[in-house]
C-alpha cells in the first residue's frame, strides 16, 4: 500500500515535470513573450522552497534541465547542471531562510534567474557550442527574463499559500 | 545530536555530487567528442515530443474554432488562402528575377547547369526552444529523410539547419542563432560573403571582399557555397550599414522569413549538386 502511494506520488511528480518542460516549448512558440520566462527555473525554485527536501529538489532540478536541454539546441548538461544548483540552493534556503517572505521570494527568484542565465552561457561558450544571446542586448534580455520569472513566480507562490492556508 | 545532522546530510552531499558529476561529464563529453551522448537527446526528443505534437494540436484545434466560428465566419479561410497566394506569387517573382539576373549572366557561360530543389519536405513547426537557445521543433525527422544539416525554408527565405534529428522530430537551429553562419551573395553585385546570427532578432555580416558599395535595402542570398543552403534563396535585407569596425562595416541584416511567426516550413532533403560555373572567358574567341 506505501508502495503504490510513493509510485503514486512519483508519477505525479513526473508528470508535473515533464508538463512544465513541454509547456514552455508550446507557449514560446504560440506567445512570444513566453520566450522570457523560465518555467522550469519557477519550478525548480517553487519545488526547492515548498518541498524543502534537497535529494528530491536535486532530482527535480536535474531531470528538468536534462529535459529542457534535449529539446533545444543548447549543450547536453548546461541546464541540467544548473538547474541541480539552483534547486539545491533552493531546497537548502527553504530550510534556513523565511521564504514566506514576499522580499526573500523576490530576491531569490531574481538572483536565481540571473545565475542560471550566466551559468548556462558560460558552460555553453566554454564547450565553444553557445546557442545564448551573444549581442548586445544579453544582459537587457537576462534582466527582462528575471523579472518576469519573479513576477510569474510570485504569482505561483501566492497560490501555493492560498492553498496551504485553505487545506490547513 | 550534532553525529545524527552530519549523518543526514551526508545523501544530499551524495545525490548533489552525483547529480554535477553526470552533467559535468555529459558537458565534457560533447566538448572533446569522445562519445557520442546524441541518443539520449533522441530518446527524449522521441519521448517528449510527441506531447508537444498534441499540446500543439489542441491549442491549435482551440484557435481555429475561435477563429473560424467565433471571431470571423469565413473570413480567416479567405485570408489564408490570400496568404498561400501571396507566398506562392512571392517565390515566384524571386525566382523570375533571379532567373532574368541568371540568363543574362551565364549567356556566354558553357555547361552550366541550374541548381534545383527536389521534393521538399513540408514540415509543420510544433514548438519552440524551451531553453531561450534560438531553435525551433519540427514534426518531421530521419524517417522522413530529414538529417543533420538539412536546411530549412519557407517561401520568404530560408529559416535555418537541422542540428538533431530523431525518428520523427527534428530541432532546428535558426539562422538568427549565435552559432549560425551562411554563405551569403548581394543579388545586385553577386558579391559572395557571410552571415552570422547573433542571438538577437537581425544578422551581422561577417565577411564581404568589398563592402564600398553595400547599402540598405540591398538583398542577400544564399550563394550555396556552404553546402547546406542551395543557391538563390533569399536570405535577409541589409536594415543599416554602420561604421568601420575592423576590416568591415558593422552591417545588419533583417531576415526575410519572419522567423517569430513560422507555422509551415519546408525542409529540403535532395537537391542537385551545383555544377561547377566554367570561366566566363572560356569558349570566347580570342582577340
């Protein structure tokens, strides 16, 4: 019976994933402006905060990346890499800090933005196969892209605690 | 206490470790091209994309209700339809000019022979990048002979490469990709050169023998010179000639397929070889 719960749970979890990674490449396409967000980044920065659990964040971040990485043409690894960092980083905050806070929210979702956007760009460019905006106006697009990744994941998070305050 | 918090700590240590090591070496690997990691891009593609394929019918079936029955009876059919007319007319008025520019050109030439496009492939584009890298998906891959370096276009000119292929998807590098580069000439001049995506929306000219005479408006074309791309498809239309950076002038170019739009792309998978374009003076008679 446990058992059929935790697959039960895994496969929900699965599911989740794959359906933000494939969202994020239909929305793109459809609405321009979706090319700004980071869906996958929300999620692993929403997963890391709620769950508070590092090894499950760690997995999260890791088959998101893979995912998002396998479906574009950035290098095999980068976003993987990433995402496991920032949803570690995410996981470990959500224990020490008080991620309730909408100002530890924003700044954490904004700075976590921006560090995936320039570690990706570096791994990609150290591989010497860099798909990222190399114009100049990369780092105008980074700043764009983490504040909507905060607004949107402010606004996830909003519900998340509507939710939790109405089941609790 | 403090033995019991190190001893709980230690998986996360051990899960985040082996989490970097796989990415690190998958990174690693596809730098120095030592092994081949293309298979589990394809098993993801082939997994995860045919989701995208129904995410995007759907969406798409949502749409076309709306537009067809609610917004405007009648009236989008008539607007595609225009719309296929005007891409058809569009194709062929390039290709007419291009063969009047051709016919004068090669009047003197001997055994040229034209180079031509063999039943492209119309592909349907079913998703874009979701990394923000500049790539698009297709619903077209190896089985229906579709492979790496297959180039892809639409009536207003070429839209990029294929990079990856699975069995039925491909992702598709557009030419507005930093690490895209094509073999370009000046439809006016037959000046050769080449154009580079820089990640943003607009191309930089890379490299021209002479750019004195460049202006905006001028077009470029595929000069077939990098094996990808055949001759004569229109590539982008020069947007502003700056100043001298370097050897060059800092030269932008529009595309001319609007790529943040592209709905139906064609993918051409056989074309013939270019023949060699003999000397001019060749054949002439001799003063």
């Amino acid at each position: 019976m446990r058992r059929i719960t935790t697959i039960r749970i895994i496969g929900r979890f699965a599911t989740a994933l794959i359906a933000v990674v494939v969202m994020q490449g239909i929305l793109s396409f459809k609405f321009k402006v979706f090319g700004y967000f980071d869906l996958p980044l929300i999620c692993c920065v929403y997963y890391g905060f709620t769950l508070s659990n590092p090894i499950a964040s760690i997995i999260i971040g890791s088959a998101l990346g893979l995912m998002q990485d396998s479906l574009s043409g950035a290098v095999l690894g980068a976003n993987g890499l990433s995402k496991t960092l920032i949803a570690f980083f995410a996981a470990t905050a959500g224990g020490k800090f008080a991620v309730d806070q909408v100002v530890t929210r924003v700044f954490a979702l904004f700075l976590f933005s921006l560090g995936d956007d320039l570690l990706v760009t570096i791994l990609a460019l150290m591989v010497g196969s860099g798909s990222g905006p190399t114009y100049s106006g990369a780092m105008s697009t980074w700043l764009l892209s983490a504040t909507f990744n905060t607004l949107f994941g402010l606004v996830l998070f909003g519900y998340h605690d509507r939710w939790s305050n109405a089941t609790t | 206490m403090s033995r019991i918090v190190v001893a709980s700590k230690k998986p996360v240590w051990i899960a985040l470790t082996v989490a970097l090591v796989v990415h690190t070496g998958l990174i690693s690997l596809q730098g120095r091209r030592r092994i081949d990691t293309s298979f589990i891009r394809v098993w993801i593609i082939d997994s995860l994309a045919p989701l995208e394929k129904i995410a995007d019918r759907s969406f798409s079936r949502v749409r076309q209700s709306w537009d067809r029955y609610i917004a405007l009876i009648g009236v989008h059919d008539e607007n595609e339809r225009l719309k296929r007319e005007n891409d058809e007319l569009r194709l062929q008025v390039v290709q007419q000019r291009e063969a009047v520019l051709e016919a004068e050109r090669i009047r003197v030439l001997v055994g040229f022979q034209h180079s031509g496009i063999e039943n492209p492939i119309l592909a349907r584009v079913i998703a874009r990048d979701p990394a923000r890298s500049q790539t698009i998906t297709i619903d077209k891959g190896t089985a229906h002979g579709l492979k790496t370096d297959t180039a892809v276009f639409t009536p207003s000119g070429i839209v990029g490469r294929v990079i990856h292929s699975s069995n039925y998807f491909s992702i598709v590098q557009l030419i507005i990709d930093s690490q895209s580069a094509v073999g370009v000439m000046l439809q006016s001049t037959r000046r050769q050169g080449i154009v580079k995506g820089n990640g943003g929306p607009d191309l930089d000219l890379d490299y021209i023998d002479d750019d004195s005479d460049l202006k905006e408006g001028d077009t470029f074309l595929t000069s077939g010179g990098d094996r990808i791309y055949p001759k004569g498809l229109p590539v982008g239309i020069i947007t502003s000639v700056g100043p001298r950076r370097g050897l060059l002038k800092t030269i932008e170019v529009r595309p001319s397929a609007d790529l943040g739009r592209l709905e139906e792309v064609l993918c051409i998978t056989q074309q013939h070889e270019n023949a060699e374009v003999p000397d001019p003076t060749e054949g002439q008679p001799v003063p």
